[in-house]
C-alpha cells in the first residue's frame, strides 16, 4: 500500500479551483501600520497587482482556518483526534524520549547519509502523526495541500466603520477616542487554487466536507470582527482537477476514471461530473469516519 503521507514519491495531484464570495464584511488586517497616505487606522491587506494595491485573501490565513476546522473535526470524532497546530511534531517516544521533531531529522540525516535501511524509519516517524499533521504539515513536516493567495474577480469594493476605542479595562470610552477600520464589501468575489498533493480519496473528501458543510453552511467564519458578523464567505468549486502517476506515466484525470485507494482506510472513487464527484468524496470521507469510529 502506498505511503501517501510520506514525501518520497508522487502518486496523484489534485487542483480545487475555487471562488470566494463575501457574504458578510470581511476583514483581513494588515501587520503593517497605518499608513502615512491612509486616513484609515486598521487597513485591510493589499498586495500590489497590476501597479495597483489591491485587497486579496492570503493563501496563510485561508490555511490557518481549514487546519483549524480539521482539527475540531477529528478530535469530535472518537477513534480519530488530533493535536494542535503541529504539536505532534513535539511529542516524546521512540524509546530515548526524544521529540518526533528530533527523531524524523536524525532518521533523515542518516538516510541522506547513506544509510537506506533509515528510510522505514522516516516512514515509521511520519506515521505516528496525526491526520491534520499529515494534510497541513508541521514544523519539519511539509504540507500536503497548498492555499494559493485568492486574488479580486472584478472590482472590489471597501467599506469604511467607524467604532469608539473602548478601555478595556473600564469598559467606558477612551476619551471618545475614534479609530477607523476597513473592510472589504459583501458581493465581493477573489478567486484561487488549493491543491492537492498525493491525497487518498476520504482526504479530499475532508476537505470538500469542510467547504461544503462547514463553511458554506456559516458555521465557520473568516478572518477579524467575527462576532459582529464580519467574515461570511461561500466558497464554490468551479471546477476539479489534476493528474496521477501510473505505470510512471503522468495521465490527466478525465471523467470516467478512477481514483484508487492510497492506504487501507480509502475507498475508490469514479470520476464523474462535478456535483456527483463532490458528493462521492464527501461520502468516502463518512465511510472513513464510521471506519474509525469507536
Ligand atoms: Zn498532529
């Protein structure tokens, strides 16, 4: 069975492309300060397109919040779990209680040096990780699926409100002083990529769940001022798609093809029309859960 979690070879890339349209206010600040042309204190985060400075959803924050969502995901699961933001990477075992951080570097010191009998002990190591570790990585652990930046489709526009810094200790006004915040305006659409790399089928399956019955259900919101509503967005799949590697041959995935299963717990899935797909996947992501249910 192949060792999808591992780095040492590409079984299968998929691309979700994606639209992200703003139901809500949404607010990604800026770690930048205020800027000596902006009358506004609390910018959104621009990046420069065109010549121009233009608002967009970076690939980062996108990540942070499917990690996020993953890993309450699994740990309300019983028989699943997960740790939290890459922790895993500091657990001790192994017998001389070194971290698991520790252990996958040595274990890669020594297959680099030539030692090819360390390579089942990477993929040992890397098995121990927990499934949200596998999918968004960890500090010596590279990702599985890559957020790109979400960039404007058309014109976006950007909201302006005004709100009263409060003391947070008194609870009263500071002083009536007036603070500035931007947002971007619902009805806005950005447009990006996730993609991808090596996922068995009920992964995917995961992460169509996340988008389709989590945040397009706004049980989850998006970026600063959540609890004054901001941060509403509906992501809709334009379309799917990506390529396998059999017989050490690259083949685009085309409608009536199969995804094979990449471990034991995975299900085959028919490639068929976009609604359908997204539907099988969701399902091979159920039939993992009750897999593991205890
Ligand atoms: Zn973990």
């Amino acid at each position: 069975m192949s060792k999808w979690f591992t780095h040492l070879k590409l079984y299968r890339r998929l691309n979700l492309r994606v639209t992200y349209k703003t139901l809500s206010p949404l607010r990604i600040g800026s770690s930048k300060g205020k800027s000596l042309f902006s009358p506004v204190d609390l910018q959104v985060i621009r990046i420069m397109l065109n010549g121009r400075e233009t608002p967009y959803i970076p690939g980062s924050s996108l990540k942070g919040v499917f990690r996020s969502i993953v890993e309450t995901l699994l740990k309300s699961y019983s028989g699943l779990g997960a740790c939290d933001m890459g922790q895993c990477s500091n657990e001790r075992g192994g017998g001389d209680g070194d971290t698991r951080d520790k252990r996958l570097q040595d274990a890669v010191k020594e297959y680099n040096n030539g030692n090819l009998d360390a390579k089942q002990k990477i993929i040992d190591i890397l098995n121990e990780y927990c499934l949200a570790c596998k999918i968004f990585g960890s500090n010596t652990y590279a990702s599985h699926i890559i957020f790109t930046d979400a960039y404007p489709l058309g014109n976006v526009s950007i909201g302006v409100k005004t709100g009263i810094a409060i003391n947070r200790r008194s609870g009263a006004a500071k002083g009536g002083a007036l603070y500035q915040v931007e947002f971007v305006n619902p009805g806005s659409v950005f447009q990006g990529l996730i993609t991808l790399i090596n996922p068995p089928n009920y992964v995917t399956g995961l992460i169509l769940h996340v988008i389709e019955n989590i945040i397009n259900r706004s049980m989850v919101r998006i970026g600063g001022f959540k609890s004054r509503g901001f941060g509403n967005v509906n992501i809709n799949i334009e379309g799917i798609d990506g390529m396998v590697i059999d017989d050490s041959k690259l083949k685009y995935i085309k409608v009536g093809d199969e995804l094979k299963t990449l471990d034991e717990y995975d299900t085959n899935v028919r490639i068929v029309e976009k609604h359908e797909l997204i539907k099988e996947f969701i399902r091979v992501w159920d039939e993992y859960v009750s897999k593991h249910a205890c």
